[in-house]
C-alpha cells in the first residue's frame, strides 16, 4: 500500500450521528456543544474543542473520585468539532437511551457520554462485600447516547443470573444485585476471584453486560 492508499483508505468516515465508531476501539463524536468523557481518553480532536476536569464538592465530590479513581476522572468536553476517545485498546459499545431508561455502568468502563444524560454515583452497598472494586457505580438516565467499553466482544445476558463482579461491566436500572460468597471455593481459590462472590440478580426483566476479561481494580 502506497503512503496516498493508506492515508485514504485510514480518513475518518464522517457521517450525521453524533456518536460514532471509526472502528470497534476508536469512538468519533460530532461535537456541537458539550459532552462528558473518561479523563486521558482524548486520542485527537479537530475543530475549536476545549477541555476541563469534571468536579464536585463534598461528599459527592468524594465519591466521584472513589468511583472512577485516580486517573480516570470525568471530563467535560466543550467546543465544535470531532472528538476522537479511546481507552487502553478496548472494545467500545455505543448505547442509546430513551427517556427514563437508566444503566448502572462500572465506573472504569464509562468512556462518554451526552451532557444531556442524567448522572450519578451511587454506593453499591449490597455488594459491599465483593471484589469488583465497582462499589461505585455510575447510574445514567436517558434521553442520549452513552458509550461504554468493554475487554472484547461483550455478552448480554437476561436476569435471573449470577455473574463474576470482576467480569460484570453493567446492568439495566430495573434489576440490582445482591452478593454471594462461596466459603466451599475459599481455600481452593484465591479470595479477590469471582467464583469466590458473585453477584445475583435475581429480578427477571433485565439484563447484564458482561465481558470475557476480569478487570480487578487497582490495589486489590
């Protein structure tokens, strides 16, 4: 392939959606405004676009820095343009929310979402006693686009189901799960691995995005 071939051949595939994948690890946004993104995944941009670390005061200010830890930090993202993110190589899925459809979403695997989705972090205190590091959560609101990532081709299963919490990367709002420890797996296997805790979600009616990777977060 000469240099014009792969310059062609590698141009960004330029369309109307505001979120886009120029290809399965690499999210292009149409910015024309405001959104939120992961802190660090800024891969290139074009266009007038500036950038500013997402904060907050007090107690939610504390738990935003604990949910999505040192380095990955929130983000605002303000201008006209083409953003271009990316985290660490992984898979990124596109969703779209209507209003009042909610995702809980591990803090880690957030990577951007539109300014106009609803978002909180909230302590997920019934799985206080698991390794996924997701203690906090990332609860998104519709109406808008959110993207996620995810280690490979991501698996979405219907609830009932149990899941490995170091391999769950999210769920619908209308399902939340509860804790399980195996003690029969306990001196077989490690204490931090998911067949040691799982968790159960036990409402029919929704369902879980889980990931063939377990991520475990840092300092576990």
């Amino acid at each position: 392939m000469d240099l014009d071939e792969f310059v062609n051949s590698h141009a960004p595939n330029e369309t109307s959606e505001t979120f886009e994948l120029e290809n399965s690890k690499l999210l292009d946004i149409d910015l024309q405004g405001e959104i939120m993104a992961k802190a660090g995944s800024m891969v290139s941009y074009t266009g007038d676009i500036s950038f500013e670390q997402k904060s907050a005061g007090g107690l939610t200010g504390m738990l935003k820095k604990k949910a999505t830890g040192e380095g990955q930090k929130m983000m605002r993202a303000s201008g006209d343009g083409h953003l271009y993110l990316a985290d660490q190589g992984k898979e990124v899925q596109i969703l779209e929310l209507d209003a009042g459809e909610e995702i809980s979403v591990n803090g880690n695997d957030v990577l951007a979402f539109e300014s106009r989705v609803n978002w909180d972090i909230k302590m997920m205190s019934s799985i206080a006693g698991t390794s996924t590091g997701g203690l906090f959560n990332v609860f998104l609101e519709g109406p808008g686009h959110v993207a996620i990532t995810t280690h490979g081709k991501p698996l979405v299963l219907e609830t009932p189901v149990s899941t490995d919490p170091n391999a769950t990367v999210a769920w619908s709002g209308n399902v939340s799960p509860s804790s399980k420890r195996d003690l029969n797996l306990k001196s077989l296997i490690g204490k931090t691995s998911g067949e040691t805790f799982q968790l159960q979600f036990g409402q029919p009616g929704g369902f879980v995005i889980v990931q063939p990777y377990e991520e475990v977060a840092p300092g576990q």
